[in-house]
C-alpha cells in the first residue's frame, strides 16, 4: 500500500486523513524505550530487513529511521595551522585545476585566451608546488614544537621543561607569600630571610 493510498482510503473525510497524517508525523512518543532495543537506540529492529507490516506499523507509530548514524573519528583532528595550510593548498590546487582546463579548451577552440590562460596555470602550478610544500613543512615544525618526538632535536621537550620551571616558581611564590600571610607578617618581605 503506497503514502497516497494510505492517507486516502475511501470513506474517509479530508479531515481524517488530516489527522491521520499529523498523527504519523508525530514523534513516538507512545513507544516505551524498553519496548524494542533497535529501536530506541536508533537502529531499525530486525537488522533492517523488515516486512511490509513492519514497515507500516513503524511509518503509523511515527519511527523514523535517523538519516546518519554518529561514528567516531578514525584518525584525530589536524591541528589548526596544518589544517588551514591544507585547506589553502587544495584551494589553489583547485583553482589552477580548472586555469589548465580552461587552458586546454581554449587552444582547442582557438581562442586568444588560451595564451593567457597556459601562462596563468603555469603560475599556478608554481604556487600550487608551494602550497603542498607549505602543508608539508608547517605539519613539521608543529610536529618538532608541540609533538613528542623522540629525537634529540626536538624543541619540544625543553618548552616542556621552561614551561615546567615557571609553573614551579609561581607556585614557589604563592607558597612563600601565604607563609607571610600566616604569620602575621604585612605581605612585605624583608631584604634578607
């Protein structure tokens, strides 16, 4: 039985079948969480191969299968300046992409823009070669800086240590200065201890 034959069987009133339709686009909400599992947890039951009368209870009940189902990321995030240097690299890959196919339909046609158009994605190429080498080196140098590179050249494990050091006098000066405090002192320190 297909939508339009459901809605409007015959003895039914343009009001009834109305309702009928607001009343399958409800959300389920007389549906127990624990009456099906697939359900409730957004999966159609049966592995998805249900029959006909599956179909049609579910489409009366107001289930709705979900249009995606969340996945976790394989891979993690690229860091922000890598991931903006590789969206800038395929920008300008694109671009000098469609100069060279424009290039190549122009000196097909013989028009006099293919002239212009082979020195520009000539260009292109050029500045495409630098944006890949872009991506390349600004994933390295946050690599070197902000990764944990076991090499002895790496700047990463001596900003650790300064980072370190800094946190450890702060910490160093908060403790001396509460002693004051708690001594009764004034907060001022003496030239000598």
């Amino acid at each position: 039985m297909s939508t339009a034959e459901r809605c409007e069987t015959p003895g039914t009133s343009a009001g009834a079948s109305t309702a009928a339709r607001g009343a399958a686009q409800a959300p389920d909400h007389g549906i127990p969480a624990d009456a099906d599992p697939g359900i409730s947890q957004g999966r159609e039951p049966d592995g998805g191969r249900g029959t006909a009368m599956d179909e049609e209870a579910r489409y009366e009940t107001g289930y709705r299968r979900p249009l995606w189902v969340e996945e976790p990321a394989r891979r993690r995030r690229l860091p922000d300046p890598v991931r903006t240097s590789a969206v800038r690299a395929v920008l300008i890959i694109s671009v000098t992409l469609i100069e060279a196919v424009i290039a190549f339909l122009c000196t097909m046609a013989g028009s006099w823009l293919a002239f212009p158009m082979v020195l520009s994605s000539g260009a292109g190429t050029v500045v495409a070669t630098w944006g890949v080498l872009d991506v390349w080196i600004t994933r390295q140098v946050w690599n070197q800086r902000h990764g944990v590179v076991s090499a002895p050249s790496s700047t990463a494990r001596a900003m650790r240590r300064e980072r370190r050091a800094t946190r450890r006098q702060a910490r160093t000066a908060e403790q001396r200065q509460e002693r004051i405090r708690r001594q009764g002192g004034t907060g001022r320190q003496l030239s000598h201890p």
